[in-house]
C-alpha cells in the first residue's frame, strides 16, 4: 500500500484542521446536559479528546473498539488497537458517538454492539469528520463536517502528529 495526502490525489482536497473546526461547531450545537463523548479508536478516539478539551467538557471521553463485534473477526482477528474504556456511566446518557471516516456502517455496527455492552443509553448520535458515502448498512450520520466521493479502492483515514495537528491520508490497494 502507498500512502498520500488527501489534495494530491486528483482534485480533492480536504483540510482536517478546517474541518475539524466545522465538527467542533456542529458537536457544540448537538450538546445537552447529559451528552458524553464517545470517539471510534483510533481516528475517532483522538477527535473526541481534542473535542472534549475544546468544548470545556468536564472528565474524559470514551473510547470505542469494535474489535470484538466485527463482522470480519476470522480474517482480522484481535487488533492490538485501543480497547473500549468508558470512564462514564452509559445507562441513560446521550452518547455521541465520534468517528474520523463514515463509509460502509460495519465499523458503527460493531461500536454500537460493543457500547450496548456497557449499558442502556437514552440517545445515542453519531458525528464524522467525513461521510464518503457507500454504505453497506442503513447508517447514518447526524452530522458530518463534510462529504466526498473516493474510489472504493482508496481508504481515507485520519492521521495526528506530535503536536496533536490533524491530516488526511489516503492509502492506495
């Protein structure tokens, strides 16, 4: 696999930095009292900790791993990723739910099983950082800071450096 910027890759070119900062608006409007921020690791767990800094948010975000609810389990097996921690009581809060990239649904799937798991949630949304479209379950974003198009043998995946800056990058089959 090779593995590019999103901007040199046709005509698309996507700022995470900005759109980051349209996901923070969009997640500020989407808060109530009871709202805990659950990020999708590893993309999503990092936009939910910037996000719970920046929105003055009391305590830590979630962290959600689809690992063990995964459709594809045989082939992937046990990814030695983040694992699920919920320093929050799940049982009546408003989860939001936070992921870099939305594209097939299976990963949202997965997280859904796995936050069941922990409790009865009274709400749960979902915000993306992107919706590239082709989904393969009925799942849907409540909001997403933005929508592209990219062949399906392209992935688009959320990269961080030191300084905590987001980018994108889009890997090549």
């Amino acid at each position: 696999m090779t593995t590019s910027p999103v901007g040199q890759a046709g005509s698309l070119v996507l700022d995470a930095e900005a759109l980051y900062r349209e996901l923070l608006r969009g997640v500020r409007s989407m808060l109530t009292p009871t709202t805990r921020l659950a990020g999708i690791a590893s993309g999503g767990a990092w936009l939910a900790e910037r996000l719970q800094k920046d929105l003055g948010l009391e305590g830590a975000p979630g962290v959600l791993s689809s690992v063990m609810h995964r459709d594809d389990f045989a082939q992937r097996g046990l990814a030695t990723g983040a694992q699920t921690a919920l320093p929050f009581d799940v049982d009546g809060a408003d989860v939001l739910v936070l992921d870099d990239v939305l594209f097939t649904g299976r990963t949202i799937r997965a997280v859904l099983n796995e936050l069941f798991d922990y409790g009865r949630p009274a709400s749960v949304r979902l915000a993306v950082l992107v919706d590239r479209g082709g989904r393969q379950l009925p799942v849907q974003a409540d909001f997403a800071a933005a929508r592209v198009a990219l062949p399906g043998s392209q992935s688009l995946a959320l990269a961080r450096n030191e300084q905590g800056t987001f980018q994108f990058q889009v890997q090549e089959a």
